[in-house]
C-alpha cells in the first residue's frame, strides 16, 4: 500500500520482506528512486526512544558509540540513527 503525506511525501508498506529487503538495498533503493521524481529519495524510518538511567560515564559523544550499542545489544548495524543527552 502507498499513502501519501500532507507534505507530498510517500509512505510504502509492503507485504513481502524479501521485497522490503531488497528495496533496503543499494540496488533496490537505486531503481525505485530512477521511477520516482527527481528530487525523491528514500529514507529510513527512524523511531525516537528514551532510555532512563543511561550511566553518565558513557561517551555517547564518540562516534562508535551507537555501534558499540548495537553490538551489545544484538541490533542490526546501522540501526541506531543518533544518540544525545536530554533534559529530564
């Protein structure tokens, strides 16, 4: 199914994960976006989370950082976008 945003965005939802793999991919992403406008481009869904109690001595400035996360807690690479401090 595609729904289409108030802001001229797209929103694709497949039934199929190997499609929806697939599309993840280089190749996949590449050849949707050759049908798509020009401007079009895919991106990623990400979710924002917060998680209480996170140690202050993390250096959650360093760049592995969110890969370091990942590892240790069996996510797929690349699945944590960004990571900051926020003000409770």
């Amino acid at each position: 199914a595609v729904q289409r945003l108030c802001n001229g965005g797209l929103i694709v939802e497949l039934d199929n994960e190997n499609l929806a793999g697939w599309l993840k991919g280089p190749t996949g992403r590449l050849l949707l976006e050759s049908h798509l406008d020009s401007t079009a481009c895919i991106r990623d869904r990400t979710f924002s989370i917060v998680i209480q109690f996170l140690l202050i001595t993390y250096e959650i400035e360093r760049d592995d950082f969110p890969r370091h996360i990942e590892a240790e807690n069996h996510l797929p690479p690349n699945s944590i976008a960004s990571i900051r401090w926020i003000k409770p």
